[in-house]
C-alpha cells in the first residue's frame, strides 16, 4: 500500500475534494492500540493496487486527534480506532471499525 500521511486540516480538505473524482480510503489508527497495528498489517499484506486504485491515507489519531475530530463532524463519522473510512463525492460510502476493518469488505470499492 502506498500510505499517505494525512497530518494536517489541507489535507483533509485535499481528500475531501480527491473524493469528488475518486473513492479515497482514509485509515485512522492508534499507536498504542495492538488492534490498529494487526489491522494495518493484514490490509497492507492483502492489498493489491493493480486491482485498488484509490488512494490510502492514514491518520495517527494519538498524534493528530484533531484531524480525527475533523473527520467526525466533516463526514459525521463517529471517532472509533482502527477505523476504515471510503468516501465518494465527500461522503462515506463504507465505514468500518475494529475487526471489520477487513480487506475483502473494501475491495467492493475499488475503483
């Protein structure tokens, strides 16, 4: 996966308007949580990018809780770590949390 840091307000409002072209996956994890390290990890081993061509940004929520507060009134995406987030046209078209947060469930859209 070609991961891109999402670690200011511009970049969320960068992905917000991406999505108005393409689906955008965004990513938030926690670094102290063992889940969102498990999840990342199976997501990463999984993901082929012939097949999904859209683009992968991640939040450090521990680091940048703003930006996940951001994400949660922008998309009213309630905050939850791991969290899966695909939105189209600046809006979540599937949402995902925790062990659900799962490989096959996200290529349904693929671009």
């Amino acid at each position: 996966m070609n991961w891109i840091k999402a670690d200011s307000i511009d970049k969320i409002n960068e992905i917000k308007a991406l999505s108005g072209s393409e689906k955008v996956l965004i990513f938030k994890f926690s670094t102290k949580c063992s889940i969102s390290y498990v999840v990342r990890s199976l997501l990463e081993r999984e993901w082929n990018e012939g097949e999904m061509q859209m683009k992968t940004y991640f939040v450090d929520v521990i680091s940048n809780r703003e930006l996940s507060d951001k994400i949660e009134n922008e998309f009213g995406v309630t905050h939850e770590t791991p969290q899966a987030i695909i939105l189209k046209d600046s809006k979540p078209v599937f949402t995902a949390s925790h062990g659900k947060v799962i490989f096959s469930e996200l290529r349904k859209y693929a671009n």
